[in-house]
C-alpha cells in the first residue's frame, strides 16, 4: 500500500499534464438533460442559432471532466480534508464534441494555517486547453494535513 502524502510533500511549482478525450454529442446531451438544460447543450439544431454556431459542452461538465482526474490521480493519494471552495472558475472559450482537453495543473501557493498545527494551504491553477486555446481556468485552495500535526 501506497503512503499518503502530506502537506509537506508537495513543493511550490508541482505540476500535474494530462489529456481528457473529447466528448460525444450524446455524452454532452446526456449530462445537459440531467444537470443544465440549455438549448445549446441539448440540441444540435437550436444550438447553431446560438453565438456557439453549434453543440458545446456545460462549463459544469467541462469542469469536472477536468478536475476528475486529478482528484482521483492526485488528491485521493494523500491527507487532503477538504477546501474552503474555488477562488475563480473561468469558461473562456466553449467545448465543443470531440475536441481533447490538454489539462495543466500547478501549485502556486502554500502556506502553514495560522490557527491549527495540523494543516495546510496548497493553492492550485488548471488550465485547460482545446486546440492551444485556453477553454477553462479554475483556482482553489486544498487543505492538506502536515505530518507535524499528525504524530
């Protein structure tokens, strides 16, 4: 078994590369009718009548096709406790189906809490990209327990 990582383990400027596979329209569709039932997601037709020119993907789905491998890659492999939320979350330009997403995530920030001994701050930057083009930019701050906190 794997140990889990600390606070400590990770050093300002980790960076984290990887791809996520473009989406089918049925994919795209699919999520759209469960989670953001907007025309430009959900219909083919109606979305070509739209700035879009055609079907994208929601920003939400966008997001956590991006963020999910990270998670399980990364944070499910140490003493993350939670975040206190998403300092900035960006859609600049649409997803449209079949496009790759080029994902890079970096540790910007990281800082000892001042109020417990047991934890710490690791601020992250994503940057995802279709085509060299910046679709999504998400900051947030990750707490992770120190190893001092935790003999």
């Amino acid at each position: 078994m794997t140990q889990k990582k600390y606070f400590e383990d990770f050093e300002k400027g980790f960076c984290h590369q990887y791809q996520v596979p473009g989406l089918t329209a049925h994919e795209i569709k699919e999520f759209a009718a469960r989670y953001d039932p907007q025309r430009f997601h959900l219909n083919e037709d109606e979305a070509k009548k739209t700035h879009f020119g055609g079907l994208v993907a929601s920003g939400f789905q966008t997001q956590l096709k991006c963020f999910e491998p990270f998670c399980r890659r990364i944070l499910a492999g140490t003493k993350a406790v939670g975040a206190p939320g998403i300092d900035s979350l960006k859609w600049l330009q649409p997803w449209h189906p079949g496009e790759q997403l080029d994902v890079n995530i970096v540790l910007v920030g990281k800082r000892l809490s001042l109020k417990r001994d047991d934890r710490g701050y690791l601020n992250f930057k994503l940057e995802a990209k279709a085509d060299k083009t910046i679709t999504l930019t998400m900051e947030w701050v990750v707490i992770m327990l120190t190893r001092a906190g935790n003999t």
